[in-house]
C-alpha cells in the first residue's frame, strides 16, 4: 500500500513538472494528434490542455506546414533520433505573441525547439514530444547587435561631412565594374572631380566655409547624377563618381553639366560671395586597363592635365598622357 501511494506521490509531482516547467510540451501520437499540451502551451496559445487533447496538431496549429513538420518527424518515428529548429532558420514553430515587457519590440515569440521520440515498453515509437524554448531575448539582443554592427558597417563606409561612400567602397565598385567591363566590353567610365582653390578657401575664410563648399559640391553631384552612377568623397578636395555604361562620349556630357551647375554656385561667408569651380579628369574603360588601378591613374591623370590648364574644365584621357 506504502509503495503504490509513493508511486502515485511521484505522478502527481511530475505531472506538476510537466505542467509548469517553463518550456512548451506537446506530445503526439503517430498521427500526430495531441496526447499532452502543458501549461506553457495552454498559457500562450489560449487553449487549454483539455480542449488541445485528440485534436489534430496542424488543425489546431495551421502556422506549422505540415508537409515540411512531418518529414522531420519521420526520421525521429522511424530513426529514433532527435531533430530540432532554431529560430535563426524558422523564427517560430508555433506562432505565439510575445509577452516579455523587455523584449517587447517584437510582436511574436521566437523559438527554438526539440522533437524527441519516446520509446514504448516494447521499443516501438508511437509518440513523439516537442520542446519549445522561448528565445525571444537571445533572438532580439542577436538582432540587436546585427543592426549595431550594420549600423556600425555603414558608418565607417559613408563620408559624414558629405554623405557620400567613401573611398574603401567606391574601390570595391571599381574593382568590380573593371572586371565586368572586361568580361562584357560594355563601356564605363571615371570621373574625378577637384574643387579649385579649396585650401585658398579654407586658408581665407576658415575650414567651416571650406566645409560648406564641400558639402553645397556633394549636393550638387547628388542631385545632377543618375541612380546607377556610384560617387564618393575621394578625400581632401577630390570627388569622383563611376559612371556605369557610359561611353566616352556620355561621360563628357555629365561632366560638363555638373561642371556648369558648379560655377553657377555660389557660398556666402558674411558680405562675401565665395564662387566655385571644378576640374574634372575623365578615363572611359579599355582593354589597356590591366587593373583597376590603371584605369584609376588614367583618369587621375587627366585631372592633372584639367589642372595644369587652368581649372574649371574637363579633360578626357587619351594615351599620350601615359607618359606625363
């Protein structure tokens, strides 16, 4: 008698366990209708054990796709073996909202589960038993940290005086634009913009009008180029854009235009009008151009001969001036 009431002593606290542990339980039978649902489950879901017990799972559940749950389940029925889901591949399996105040950014629960099976007497399995972990805080701190580090990613590639990439990845876009160029033979094209006399601008009315040039130039080159043009603020003075399939002729066109909406600029420091102009170095892609680098010194050094010139004018590479 002492024997059977310790044997129903422990069923009854186990079933306690089992009803307030805090992970999901579900039990299913072989035809996948639920023969345990604890108290996590009714907690979430709304439903009690009672009413969940002999109910389909994907009747009562019909976010699960049941196609894709019963060939995972096969081998754990067939194998013996556990299977799982993380919520980085499957955010949920069952689609509960999420009540944690701290983590309450998120509308749903995020989830890891276990589907293990459990043997009969005879060794035979009939049952199968899912776990379901609430992960939603180790999912939104992951999430978290992912945004920072994209946030971070693009902080370093973008100019923050101009806004415009920078010079680590408008070289990673050349690199690439060279390479599809020689692969394809469609034409594209550099561009390197200077701003004349910025330093004299800088060294006369101060580095904030010097900025503000920067800046008004940027604005400018933003709003005059195409969605499928790469710029970015080379650094110091220097601006340069990729201009994707355009021929030599095109290029020169967009060059002139955004040369012409410059010298009609005009900054103001006090009484003062402070007028800008551009020199523009052009190199359209060809063959010559072992490495993207080549191509980039070609059209450096047609910034140079603009320079030597005067300023305020573009100058289109040619080979001679391989040699200056």
């Amino acid at each position: 008698m002492s024997d059977a009431n310790i044997g129903i002593g422990d069923i009854h606290w186990l079933m306690d366990i089992l009803q307030n542990i805090d992970v999901g339980l579900v039990v299913l039978d072989r035809n996948y209708n639920i023969q345990l649902w604890n108290g996590f489950m009714e907690s979430h879901s709304g439903v009690s054990p009672q009413n969940a017990k002999d109910q389909n799972l994907f009747t009562l559940c019909p976010e699960i796709p049941e196609d894709w749950f019963k060939q995972k389940s096969e081998a754990v029925f067939q194998l013996k073996t556990r299977t799982f889901t993380i919520w980085e591949q499957r955010p949920y399996l069952f689609k509960f909202k999420n009540y944690r105040p701290i983590t309450g950014r998120t509308a749903t629960m995020y989830q890891n589960t276990s589907i293990i099976p459990l043997e009969s007497v005879d060794k035979t399995v009939d049952h199968i038993c899912i776990i379901v972990y609430d992960v939603t805080d180790v999912a939104v701190n992951h999430e978290d940290a992912r945004s920072a580090n994209q946030s971070l990613l693009e902080l370093n590639s973008v100019d923050q005086l101009t806004e415009l990439p920078n010079r680590v990845i408008w070289e990673q876009d050349i690199r690439r634009e060279h390479a599809r160029c020689k692969r394809s033979g469609n034409p594209s094209s550099i561009a390197i913009f200077d701003i004349d006399n910025l330093e004299a601008i800088n060294g006369k009315h101060g580095h904030r009008v010097g900025d503000l040039v920067l800046k008004t130039v940027s604005d400018s080159l933003r709003q005059t180029m195409r969605q499928t043009d790469l710029p970015c603020r080379f650094g110091g003075d220097l601006f340069s854009v990729l201009l994707v399939d355009t021929d030599e002729q095109s290029a020169v066109e967009f060059a002139e235009r955004i040369r012409t909406i410059i010298h009609g600029l005009i900054v103001r420091q006090g009484d003062q009008a402070i007028q800008i102009t551009t020199s523009i170095g052009l190199a359209a892609f060809n063959d010559q151009f072992e490495q993207e680098t080549d191509w980039l010194l070609a059209a450096n050094k047609a910034l140079l001969h603009a320079k030597q010139q005067g300023g305020n004018q573009t100058t289109l590479y040619h080979p001679a001036m391989r040699k200056s």
